[in-house]
C-alpha cells in the first residue's frame, strides 16, 4: 500500500512539473516580420490567412502565393514588404512555403479542433490567442497560456463537456 502511495504520489509530482514547464512561455524567432494589426487595420479576419480555423482542426497558415497575390496590388510600396518580398519570392520560386514558427501549441496527446471552437462554439480567437490582432510585430510568445486548467474552467464556464476523453487521446 505504501508503495501505491508512492507512485500516485511521484507520478502526481511529476504531472505538475511537466505542467509547468510546459505553460512557460515559449519564446520563437519569427520567419518574417509579420504585424497582425496592419492586416487586421487593412479589413483582413483571422480566416483570410488562417484559411481553415472554420473548417478544419488545424487553422492553416497563408501559403507564400497568398501573401504574394495579395501585396501585388496592396502596400506593395511598404518599407517592411520591400525587406521581405525577396524572402517570399524566392520561396515561391522554389515551390516552398514560409517555415512560420508555431507559437501556440498543444501536447501531442490532446485533440484540439479549431473548426469546434470557430464554429460550433463560436469563440474569439482572442479568447485563447489574446491580443494577437493589436500586435504590430510578430507574435514571439503566447500571449494567453493554453493549460488544461485554463480549457477546463472555459468548458465549464461554458457549459460544454470537460470529459477527459473529449480533448485526450
């Protein structure tokens, strides 16, 4: 019994510490400078770059075309689209897309569906991505910290399932 004990005890332990190093803030360096806000300003929703946050479990991120489609006939004349139009153009050119840094991620054990939260919920995607549409840099850190404490208490403020297997594989 004591040995039971023990193990429920290290194993709890051990939960809490992965925990929290996994809500420290991750820090990336960014691919481009990209500034939300400048696209948010311009009239662009979350969906025009994250084309499938609706639709999909994974947002999706724009592919190099978009990007340069788009700026062909808007702020093409901007000093930071002219620092990196040569890095977009050159990844087209070799059919490559951006290597964009995941800032907001979960552990590989868990299931998250943006179409569910897009959707079905109908949330913001300020609620768990925070101010990201203010920003006039890249995004570098979460700006909300994605846990299970804090998925928990919005499902349950919600009023949604918090069952275990609804989120874990």
């Amino acid at each position: 019994m004591l040995l039971v004990g023990l193990a429920v005890l290290v194993g709890a332990a051990l939960y809490a510490a992965r925990e929290r190093a996994r809500q420290a803030p991750l820090v990336v360096q960014p691919s481009i400078p990209f500034p939300h806000k400048t696209h948010v300003d311009a009239g662009l929703t979350c969906t025009t770059c994250h084309a499938t946050a609706d639709s999909q479990s994974f947002a999706g991120l724009p592919a190099v075309r978009d990007c340069l489609d788009c700026h062909a006939a808007v702020g093409a004349d901007t000093p930071l689209l002219a620092q990196v139009t040569p890095q977009l153009e050159q990844a087209a050119s070799r059919k490559e897309e951006l290597p964009w840094k995941q800032v907001y991620q979960v552990p590989a054990h868990v299931y998250f569906s943006h179409q569910r939260h897009v959707t079905l919920a109908r949330l913001d995607c300020e609620v768990c991505h925070g101010q990201v549409k203010k920003l006039t840099s890249p995004v570098v850190r979460q700006d909300v910290a994605i846990s299970m404490e804090r998925c928990v208490t919005c499902h349950q403020q919600q009023r949604v399932t918090a069952d275990c297997l609804a989120c874990h594989r």
